[in-house]
C-alpha cells in the first residue's frame, strides 16, 4: 500500500450524490462496478483503466464516464501517481432530472454515455462547479444551479438506450444467479445455493456468470455488500478501537453513528484491505493514510450491514 494514496469522500444529504477525490500511486484497484452514473475528472497524472473491454488512459483535464454496472479497474503508469475528482449520481435522480430538464426525452429509454472519456474543457468545469458546491455544502440554490449546469452539459454526451429488464446477450442462467444474488446479498450464500437457484451445477454457473459479467459470483456477491457497506457509512462515522498500541484498526462492532458526515469514507470499489487506510480527513494539501483493517472485503461488509440502526 502506497503511503501517499489518500480518499476524502462526502455524501449530500439531499440529493444522495457523493463526491469523491482521491489520490493512487501504482495498482489503485482492482475490476469492480458501481450501482451509480461515475462522472469525474483526472487533475494529475495518468489515470489508466480498464472498461468497455478498451484500454484508457486519461491525463489532465479528461473526462471520464461510466454507467452503473461498468466493470473498470485503475492504475497509475507513471511515477506520481494520478489524483482525480468524481460524483457518484444516483440512477433515479439523474434520470428524474434529466426528464424534468428535457421534456422530449423518451419514454422507456434510460440514459447512457455514449463514451467513456471526453475531452471538453466547458464540461470540465461544471463537473469541477457541481463537485464544489457540493462538497463545501454550499448554499442549496447554488447547488441545485451548479447540478443544472452540470446536467445541461451532460446532456451531449448522453444517448437514450431502450430499457431491457434482460440483457439477450447474456446466457439465462447468469441472469438467474445476478438476480438471486441481488435479492438474497444479506445471506451467507454458498455456491451450491446458487446452483440450485438457476438449475445448472456450480461449475457451469460460474463459468457462464464470469463469462457474463467479468467476475465470478462470489466476487461480485463481495461488490453487492461493499457498496451497501459505503452507502452505511455513508450517513455517519464509524467507531473503531485500537486494540494494542500501534496495531492494526480492527472494527469491534461496526455501525454507523448519527450526525455529521466522515470527511472520508471507504472506496467500496477497491479491496478492503487497499482502501480501509482511508479513514481519517486527509488535507487537500497534506494527504495521509490510515492502517489497514484487519478484515476481508467480505467480512468487512457483513460486520456492516449486521449492526443493529
């Protein structure tokens, strides 16, 4: 783990958008997805990724955008690593707003990018605006007229893609594990639960599920309960103990406290044991990074999503 990797992540109450700036030196994270639209900028360096079966690689003043479900990694290929800016925007919002900005929009579509980088100074700057007032908690109109920008931007780079509840593509039997997965994510799954769910033995099913979604079902069981975990934390600090001097932090009964929002908050996209030293508010100025938890991205989730509200 890189001593100069830092998160500072933040959540708006009233919209759900997270923002999210962070820095990575060498291997940022391995191939993961998220449930929310990623729209972000890289500010330093060369931020290389994975996605849509492509290679990229965005420098400064790129754009970047990812649908929910887009399988993407990160890594840095130069010395100094890469430092970017992003706002995770909820499904349901985003298309709310969008249909509420753009009257002919069409029915039974759902909004999709149309690439995955872009180069466009103008819309640099609104994501840069948006992710500010947000962030700083700026006055309500200013937020809502700096989103209205952003949106108004997005709205080139957007197509609108017919809604399928099933991708035909897909094999059925993945489509029956993915949605099995989904409705039962807070149970302790085994892979013959899931072979007796969609009907196949266990070693067809994850060769048909890998081959479908890019990673094999226990690895995406482990996205599912992370990204639960993030939205969590997501709405108030965690406590943690020490349980000897200088050792690691380990969760003894992790549940999220009432109140002000963490500075920075777990990359659910990245294994635990990456992303846990995120903990603690790094300055803008001054990045620092925090011991790993002694827990796997799995077990991590589960302590989670088990304490009681």
């Amino acid at each position: 783990m890189g001593t100069a990797d830092w998160i500072d992540l933040k959540k708006d109450a009233e919209t759900g958008i997270e923002t999210i700036r962070a820095h990575f030196e060498g291997h940022a994270y391995d191939p993961h997805f998220h449930d929310s639209y990623l729209i972000g900028f890289t500010e330093q360096g060369v931020q290389q990724f994975h996605c849509r079966q492509t290679l990229h690689s965005s420098t400064p003043g790129q754009v970047f955008l990812l649908e929910p479900g887009e399988l993407h990694d990160g890594h840095a290929p130069t010395p100094g690593g890469f430092t970017y800016s992003m706002l995770y925007l909820d499904p349901h919002w985003i298309e709310r707003e969008l249909r509420a900005l753009f009257e002919d929009a069409p029915n039974q579509c759902q909004p999709a990018f149309a690439k995955t980088l872009e180069s466009e100074p103008a819309l640099v700057t609104v994501i840069a605006d948006a992710f500010q007032a947000l962030q700083s908690q700026d006055l309500r109109i200013v937020r809502q007229a700096a989103l209205d920008a952003l949106l108004g931007k997005l709205a080139r780079h957007l197509a609108w893609r017919p809604r399928q509840t099933a991708d035909p593509r897909l094999p059925a039997v993945a489509l029956r594990a993915r949605d099995y997965l989904h409705a039962h994510m807070d149970q302790d799954l085994g892979l013959d639960d899931l072979a007796r769910a969609t009907g196949v033995d266990r070693f067809r099913l994850s060769r048909a599920f890998k081959a479908a979604f890019g990673l094999a079902p226990h690895a995406y069981l482990v996205q599912l309960r992370l990204a639960k975990a993030r939205r969590l934390l997501a709405a108030g600090q965690p406590r943690f103990r020490r349980p000897e001097p200088h050792g690691p932090l380990v969760p003894p009964r992790l549940r999220a406290d009432t109140g002000a929002l963490p500075q920075t908050l777990l990359e659910s996209s990245r294994p635990l044991s990456r992303q846990a030293r995120a903990f603690g508010h790094p300055p803008p100025t001054e990045p620092t990074s925090m011991p790993r938890l002694a827990a796997t991205p799995g077990s991590f989730a589960t302590l989670i999503m088990e304490q009681p509200s």
